[in-house]
C-alpha cells in the first residue's frame, strides 16, 4: 500500500492544508499520519520563514520518497489544486480539534506591504460554503478568510448559516474596520464567539475609518473593549511614534484591547519592549502611557531608553 507521511513544521492551530492532503490521500488509497515508517511520499508544510530550515533534514530521512513541502514560509507559490483544496478536512488528524476550520474566501483587496495574502492567494474572491467544511460533531467553526468582509452580502449569508446551526464562530484572521457598516455592526454584535473578535488599526492613515467602523460597533451594542482584540502592526523602531499614538487612541476611544504585532525581523528597542508590555490588559487600562513610564522609572528624553 502506498503511504504518506505529514510534517507539521510550525503551525499553531491545526493545519488546513494537511488536512485536505490527508483525505485527498485516503481518497486515493494511501495510509496517511504523521509517524509512517518508509514513506511513498512526504507532504511538509511551513507556516512561518524562520523555520524554513527545518525541513532540510526530510530529503536525508527519507531518500525512497517524493517529497513536498509547501506553506507560506517556503514558497508562496505552491499551492495546492482547487479541488484538494475544497475536500473535507481530515479532522481526525487533530483529535483535540473541537471546530470546524475553513476559508469561505480567498485573497484579499488590500495590498499591505508586510502581508504575503496578495502574493500567495491574489485577487479576492468567494472560495466555499461553510456546508462544505461543517463538521457537525463541533459547535464551533473557525474562519481563515483574510478579508471577509470584502463582500458583506456574503458575509452576511455566512454569518446567517452560522446562527442557523447556533455556531460559536472564530474570525481567525482578524475583520477590517474599515469595512464595517451599521449592518455589520449589528450582526457581529449579535454573532455568538468563542474567541475574542480581531482587528487592525496597522497605519494611522486608517484612522478614520477604524474610528467609524468603532463608532458602528458601539451604537450597535457590541462591547468593543471588553469583547476586542486590535492588532498595531510596528515595523520596528522608527514606527514607534505611531504605533503609540494608535495604541492611546484605542484606549481614548475604549475601543479594545491593542496587540502590537512587532516585524519579528525588527530590533527590539528598550521602548518597544515596554509599549508591548503596557498593552497587556491589567496595565493598559489602569495606567496612561506616561504613568506606566514613571512607574518604571523611565525618562524617554535620556537617549540610551532609545
């Protein structure tokens, strides 16, 4: 019987793409899992750069078989085809797992410059029903769409489907501000979850529209700080003046807790280091910026704090 053997390098939730190569596999009459002796094949997947390295091992350990290693840490070209894609994931391979996971959308209109989503999946576009990755044995559902909200017509239709099999429901990847309407509003507001909703305030040239999408949410009712998670990207230390100024502006407007999203490849400045510390709930909202300083005997005038 032909075999093939999955490397999970690095993800952190379980990985989609193994998961389809799985069934698609055992469609085809292959034993499939992560600890086969003497593989046919070698299916790898990298989520992360850093750990690109990691795979370099799989062509000695394994010289009888074909192998592929994909995933956005290692060429973001290679892509499975669309109807692999599609299949029903193989949740058997994480049997801790207790959600269904899947795209309802692929690529994403914006074109960030730290994102890798333009490159790796292009034009936005709708993908799949969540009908086609339910599984029904779970009352949670995850959603990897990068920018669902591109189409609210859809989103809506998910969101509905979602309410019509009382889903707790994950937006994984996070939901643009930017996007949001007093329609979106009122039906993330009544949206039951089963992780706290993600979003993203990454340029203060988003401002505006970050604080009205904030400003729909609230007059929807939905509890913005004790509900949210906002991500402030900061490319480094020349970013720090304004990943502050949008980390006091979320906490001016209570509009959710900041997650400074830090360039892995940037240096971590002592400054940076302590604005990522003063975002952490228990000190964001019971101290300012200046407070928290003061209390650790900081005085960002002296030039070796930079």
């Amino acid at each position: 019987m032909p075999s093939a053997l999955l490397v999970d390098i690095d993800s952190t939730i379980p990985n989609l793409a193994l998961m389809h190569i799985s069934t698609w596999k055992k469609g085809e009459g292959y034993e499939v899992g992560w600890h086969i002796q003497d593989p046919t094949e070698v299916w790898a997947s990298v989520v992360f750069d850093w750990n690109r390295h990691k795979t370099d091992g799989l062509r000695w350990m394994h010289p009888g078989a074909d192998i592929h290693i994909g995933g956005s840490g290692y060429d973001l070209n290679a892509k499975l085809p669309d109807e692999v894609d599609k299949l029903m994931p193989d949740y058997s391979l994480y049997p801790d797992c207790d959600y269904s996971l899947g795209f309802t959308t692929r690529g994403c209109i914006r074109r960030c410059p730290f994102c890798v989503v333009p490159i790796k999946e292009g034009r936005f576009r709708v993908h799949q029903h969540p009908r086609e990755f339910y599984n029904p044995a779970f009352k949670k559902i995850t959603f990897l769409d990068n920018n669902i909200l591109a189409d609210p017509d859809w989103f809506q239709e998910v969101a509905d489907w979602c309410q019509s099999k009382h889903l707790r429901v994950d937006f994984n990847q996070g939901l643009d501000l930017r996007l949001v309407t007093p329609e979106i509003a009122e039906t993330l507001a009544d949206l039951p979850t089963h992780k706290h909703p993600r979003f993203a305030f990454d340029n203060i040239a988003y401002e505006e529209g970050v604080v009205r999408g904030l400003h729909y949410l609230e007059r929807a009712g939905f509890k913005a700080r004790d509900k949210a998670e906002i991500y402030v990207y900061c490319d480094g230390d020349h970013d720090f003046d304004s990943a502050l100024y949008r980390a006091k502006r979320i906490r001016e407007l209570g509009g959710g807790l900041p997650y400074i999203m830090m360039n892995r490849h940037a240096k971590k400045t002592q400054r940076l280091i302590d604005l990522t510390r003063w975002c952490r709930p228990w000190i964001f909202w019971s101290c300012t910026w200046e407070e928290y300083l003061a209390g650790r005997g900081r005085d960002p005038t002296v030039k070796p704090y930079f």
